[in-house]
C-alpha cells in the first residue's frame, strides 16, 4: 500500500483552474504507472452553448459551415431548453495534441471524472487502437480540417454559395459510403504514376513482340477514358470509396468540385473508426476513470470520502442499464455499461478465475499481467470482433443476455 500524502487535492465543489490542473497532474501520474501511452492534451472549459455548437459540427473546433449543422443545432437547443435531453460532460477531439472540452457547468468531482476518462482514457484509445491508427492521422486532422474550410470559403466566392452548398449536400448523402473499410497502400502521387508508366513503357520496348504485345495490351479507342493506361485496366474498378471514386471518375465534374468531394471524404474517413468502435471506446475511457479514481481514493489518498462519494454517485449513472422490463429502457445496450463490464471481466478472468473462465479464456485466465491483456484487447479489436472474443459467460449472465423461447405447439 502506498503511503499516504499529507496534502489532498482540493475537495471544494466549485472548480477553479489551479484545482484542475493539480487534478490533471495527479491523474497523470496514476495512469502513467499502468502505462497508458497517450498525446499531450490540452483542457478547455466551455458553456453549455459551446457544447451544442459542438454537437452540430461532429464536436469539431473547426469546421467548414453547412446549413445542416444549424437546423442540428437549433434542434439540440431547443430540446435541451425544454428539459427533453442532457448535454455530455465533456468532448475529445482525436487530435495531437488530443482536446478535452469540459462544461463550465460541471462540479470539481465531475471535472476530475471526465479528464480521466477524456484526457487519458478516451486518449489512450485514439492512439492505441489499431482502426484509428490505419484510418486517422491525429497529427494533421485539425490542419486539413482548416483547409478544407477555406477552401469551401473560397469556392463560395468564386462559383457562389448556392453551386457550393449544392455539392456539400450531394456529399453528405453519400458520406456513410465515402469511407475505406479495409487498409489500402497510399495512393500514387502524378509523379509516381508518370514514373511507372515510362517504366511500363520501356519494358515494352525491350521486349518487343508485336504478336504479343497485341494480345497482352490491346489497343483501345481513345474515347474510352480510362485512367491508367497500363494493361487497358481501370485502379479505381475495386473502389469502395463512392466519393473518392466520383472524385476521380465523374465525367463532368470541375476541378474544384473533385477537390472539394475527395476532401470531404478525407473527413469523413477520420471519423470511421469512431463508429466501428463505440462499445471499446466508453467502455476503455470508463475502466480508466474508475480504476484512476478508485486509486486516488483507495492507494494513494489524495481525496477524500466526500469526492468519492460524489464521483461514485456520477459513475454509477453513466453505467447505468435499465431491465428489458423498464420503461426505460431503449432495447439497446448502454455502451458504457457493457464496455466497462467486458473490460473489468477481463481483469477479473486474469486475477480471480474460474474453471469457466479457464474453459473459454484459456489463453487469459491466470494472466498476472492483467494490464497487458486489457490493453491487448484494446489495441486490437473493433466493436464486432472484441463482442465476439472477450464477451463471457459471466457477463451475459449479469446482463440477462437470454431469451425465453413459449412454443405451444411443443410440449
């Protein structure tokens, strides 16, 4: 047990930002002895109007401007001023370095809550999973997101903001299908395509054979239109991307049009693995909080009873799962819940097995190591494939995973 200090981290209700910043550096330092590798980040404190702004441009700080995301933020207002819906605690931009957002509303608890589950849970998670590795570049989003705006600003001037915002919303009926769902090797640059035909070419005339070269490259008729002239074979044929092929095949788009579509697409890509990746992610960023703040409590003693209790109290209802008997519940899963129930099993299968767990998890079970394991999990799985790994016995039990089959025509 680790002995405990003489001085504890402000306890008062109201936050300040010395006391959030002494928070931050605490919280720190109990995540950096699991080992969380995480980008530096950054806190901002904002209104509750801020954070509905947020809400209608995908939480993003910048963001081109779109007509859509005014009628989302009217929509949000208005529900929010009725009493109908909450706002979130907080927002993180996948970005480095990563951006925590915190209502200005929240209690010092609620603030330390949400940068261990933003700034360090949510954090660790956008860096280590392998989907936001492959699909997400942290470092440039927030700058192609900059440019994508100024570039649109400009299109509006030039061609007006009725041809911009008739493109944009073209786009945005096809986003769910502008995206790669498998990993690609990078595209090849002019350069690179020019390089690789001369290649193609020079071999062609070392190796000369009309016969052949008759059979092997057929010629083609110059209103055929295909891109790449080597073989007569289309690259964009295996296109999944919708928008990034009408980008580049479209036959009556402008230039600017296929810059601003193929840009669309990029972002659209950053935010793929967000959506393959809800249960992991809240479920990843509420273990941390927890286990974080059970630690300052328990092992090292920077808080006291009367944060505990109100962190406890604010933990319990986000992982709160109504029956199937309630009325409220939704018929779905709360993320939250089952997330943090899987990943809290799987340190309980490497602490505490049971001859179950060493029957279905024989790999795990036993694991000293239980960080290790966790973070296994985390790094490399999606929603789908870690539901159909790592979702035990136990857990389906716990969460009344059953359906109860009354055929009266059996007996």
């Amino acid at each position: 047990m680790t002995a405990r200090p003489t001085v504890r981290l402000p306890d008062s209700s109201e936050w300040s930002f010395e006391a959030i910043e002494r928070y931050d550096e605490a919280i720190g330092e109990v995540a950096r002895r699991y080992g969380l590798d995480v980008y530096p980040h950054l806190v901002e404190i904002i209104s509750a109007e801020q954070m509905m702004d947020a809400y209608a441009s995908s939480g993003m700080p910048v963001y081109y401007h779109h007509w859509s995301f005014g009628k989302h933020f009217l929509a949000t207002e208005s529900r929010y001023r009725r009493g109908q819906m909450g706002l979130a605690y907080e927002i993180v931009i996948n970005s480095n370095p990563c951006i925590a957002y915190l209502m200005e509303e929240n209690t010092l608890p609620m603030q330390a809550l949400v940068i261990a589950h933003a700034a360090y849970g949510h954090n660790s998670f956008f860096k280590g999973n392998h989907l936001f590795r492959q699909f997400t570049d942290a470092d440039h989003i927030l700058e192609d997101l900059k440019t994508l705006k100024t570039r649109i600003e400009e299109c509006e001037e030039r061609y007006g903001v009725a041809e911009v915002e008739k493109l944009i919303d073209a786009c945005h009926a096809l986003k769910s299908h502008g995206v790669d769902r498998r990993p690609k090797p990078p595209r090849r640059s002019a350069e690179e395509m020019r390089q690789r035909q001369e290649a193609a070419d020079e071999f062609k005339q070392r190796n000369l054979d009309p016969l052949l070269d008759n059979v092997i490259y057929p010629p083609r008729a110059p209103e055929s239109g295909l891109s790449d002239s080597f073989n007569g074979v289309s690259d964009s044929l295996d296109e999944e991307n919708l928008l990034l092929y009408i980008a580049e095949n479209a036959p009556h788009l402008a230039g600017w049009q296929r810059d601003i579509i193929a840009r669309i697409s990029h972002v659209e890509q950053y935010f793929y693995p967000q959506k393959q990746t809800q249960l992991m992610n809240e479920g990843w960023a509420t273990f941390w909080h927890h286990t974080i703040m059970n630690d300052l409590y328990h092992e090292v003693g920077l808080i006291d009873e009367g944060m505990w209790m109100e962190f406890t109290h604010s933990h319990t209802g986000v992982i709160a799962q109504p029956n199937f008997d309630s009325p409220y519940f939704s018929g779905n899963y709360n993320p939250y819940a089952l997330g943090f129930a899987m990943y809290t099993d799987l340190k309980r299968i490497c602490q505490n097995p049971t001859d179950e767990d060493r029957e279905y998890f024989p790999d795990i079970a036993g694991n000293p190591d239980w960080v290790s394991v966790v973070k296994d999990a985390m790094e490399n799985y999606k929603d789908e494939s870690f539901v159909q790994q790592f979702l035990s016995p136990k857990v389906m039990k716990d969460f009344r995973m059953f359906v109860i089959k009354d055929d009266d025509r059996e007996d």
